[in-house]
C-alpha cells in the first residue's frame, strides 16, 4: 500500500487502523505474498458497503488481478445482503464502469460517511447497486 500512499493515491493508515478493521480486507496473494488487497466496510443499518484501500502490487498490474479483487469484493457484498456498494476515488473511472458502477451524488451514501468526505480531496463517488 505504501508506494499506493507515496504517490498520493491512497490514503494513509497507520497500523493500528488496519488490524482494528482486518476483518474487512480481502487480499489475493502470489507465493506467499500479498500483491493486492482492499477492504470492504459494512454500514449495517444502511446495508451498504464500502470499498477501500483497494490496491495492485505494481507489478501484477495488466493481469487481471485488480478484476478478480473486485469480483471477491462484490462476492462478499452480496454474501452479507448489501444492497448497494461503493468508492470514493479519484482515479479508475473506467475500472469502475467495467463493474457497473456509476456516478454517484454525496447523497448516497449513508450519513455518517457523508460527514466524513472530505471535500479537499474532492474524490468522485461510484456507486453500484446490488
């Protein structure tokens, strides 16, 4: 994740924020490493999720991988009755298209993480019903 969050890409976790929310990660890995992960939060009152942290070692990306993270991602979604998923990105427009995701208003996300945007980063909400 680290180059992910160098570049500007990713936002930064500590640690800590990342074993408090383990359980939300998915990762896929190639001889005992982890080339990509991404996690998926459960607002359970709202049954909507959300993708975060979603990261390819440079080095795996063009094979796919990022589709099969997504397609567990979405796997999990509906294992757990969501009825609608979304990110907050700045980049990837088309890697979400290719998901049926679409343009989403801040509307649409459950209240608490309308709170929560954060308006300097100004990323661009995509959202996909389940």
């Amino acid at each position: 994740m680290q180059p992910f969050v160098e570049e500007g890409r990713l936002l930064q976790r500590s640690i800590k924020t990342i074993s408090n929310s383990i359980d939300d990660f998915i990762t896929i890995e190639n001889n005992n490493k982890i080339i990509a992960c991404a996690g998926l939060k459960i607002y359970k009152n709202e049954k909507v999720g959300e993708i975060y942290a979603l990261v390819v070692s440079k080095n795996f990306h063009n094979t796919d991988t990022s589709s099969k993270l997504m397609e567990l991602l979405i796997k999990k979604a509906y294992s757990k009755n969501l009825i609608s998923i979304f990110a907050l990105s700045k980049y990837g427009a088309r890697f979400f298209f290719r998901f049926n995701f679409f343009e989403a208003n801040l509307s649409s996300l459950p209240e608490s993480r309308q709170k929560s945007y954060d308006y300097d980063r100004n990323s661009t909400i995509f959202l996909r019903n389940l």
